[in-house]
C-alpha cells in the first residue's frame, strides 16, 4: 500500500457497494490512493474486481461494530497518513424485525459503529485533513416536519449530536469534521424511486469534501455544499 509523496491517500469504510463503491471511483478518478473497507465473508465483487483493474485501490476487511476489528485496522496502517478518512457504513435495518429491534440495530451500527471509527481510526488523519461521516438529510431535527424513516432517522440525529460532543470536547483537533447528507440516492437503501443517481451524489460529495480540507470545527453539509440545519 505504498504511496508516492504527491499523492493524497483516503481511508473509506464501507465501500463495497452503492455510496460507499461511488466514492471510492470518485476518489481513485482524482488519482488518489484508496483503501477502502468491505465486511468480511461479504459476497460482492464489484470493489474487489475495481481494485484489480486499478492499483491506487487497495481493499481490507473491517467489522465496523468491532472495536477489536477497528484496532486491527489501526495497527495494518502503522506509518501511513491520511489526508481523509470517511466512514460510511451504516444500515437502516430490517423491515423484518420489531421496531425495538430495529432501534438497536441502527444505532449500534449507524451510531456506535461510526464513533468508534472516528475515535479509533482518525489519529492516522493528517493536520489540515479532513474527517467526514455520512449521515443524511433526515438527521436534522429542525427540518423534521413530516416523520417517516424511523429508527433510522433518530439514529443519524443521535449521530449527528454525538459528532458534535466530540468536537466540542476536541476542540484542538487539527482536521475538519463533517457530517455529510448525500441526498435521497438510488441506492440499495435509498430504493429505486430515489432522486439521485450514486454518480450525481457521489461527484457532489467528493467536491465538498475537498473544500474542507485546512479547515477546523464541524459542518453538516449536503452533496451541494449547502449547509443543514442540525
């Protein structure tokens, strides 16, 4: 996985499908290096086939709802620094399980998961770097008027006010961090009668990110750049 001087390196968790596989193209396309995460025993080929066709890719396997996983991760990228690091796995659940159930399981993923990769992985982020999380338009509060999506939306609300908490108690840290609201997306998630494309969504938000990049603080942003009401 060794890079050459110029050439920014990104960190993506959960990048074997949708979102996740579009960022990774998005990046590789600026001529990145990528090392992107997919769960292991997952049966998708798409990133592996994208990662023999390109050698700027490199793939390794993480349980995002592992601390023990996240830490193995931390020790493989020993001496490498990271110009971003974005996490975006998540779930919305199963339709199949009660509405208990399903609270538990996004936020053990969505919220749990997420933090503890931030926490754990974003020491390898370079000052001046950026820290991103994928969230969702739905998070915020202020503009729920209409409900639907639960649990999910509580759990990127709970995602966002934990994102908070942990730049207000880091308040030295020397990379951005940023909440990302991709738009509604045709995405395995998102369903087919969704808005975006992964391509539109995916172009929007590498194009944000790179405006973060020597700044500090939070920002909750959409795939336009647009600020969001927390």
């Amino acid at each position: 996985m060794s890079t050459s001087e110029n050439q920014p390196t990104a960190l993506i968790i959960g990048a074997s499908r949708g979102l996740g596989l579009g960022l990774t193209e998005r990046f590789l396309e600026r001529g990145w290096q990528v090392i992107a995460t997919e769960r292991e025993g997952l049966t998708r080929p798409e990133l592996r086939q994208l990662a023999a066709r390109d050698s700027h890719l490199s793939v390794e396997t993480l349980d995002m709802n592992s601390d023990e996983s996240l830490e193995e991760l931390y020790t493989r990228l020993a001496g490498k620094t990271l110009d971003l690091l974005m996490v975006n796995a998540g779930t919305v659940g199963s339709p199949d399980e009660s509405f208990a159930q399903r609270l538990l399981t996004v936020m053990r993923t969505n919220v749990v998961g997420a933090m503890s990769a931030l926490r754990i992985l974003s020491p390898t982020v370079r000052a001046g770097g950026v820290v991103a999380v994928m969230s969702s338009e739905l998070a915020s509060i202020a503009a729920n008027t209409q409900g639907g999506w639960e649990p999910y939306r509580s759990s990127k609300s709970a995602l966002n006010q934990s994102l908070r908490s942990f730049i207000a108690e880091n308040p030295q840290t020397p990379w951005s961090l940023t909440a990302v609201a991709p738009g509604w997306v045709r995405t395995e998630m998102g369903g087919p009668d969704a808005l975006l494309d992964i391509e539109t969504s995916t172009r929007g938000v590498t194009e944000m990110l790179m405006t973060r990049f020597n700044q500090r603080g939070i920002a909750f942003l959409n795939y336009q750049g647009k600020t969001l009401e927390w």
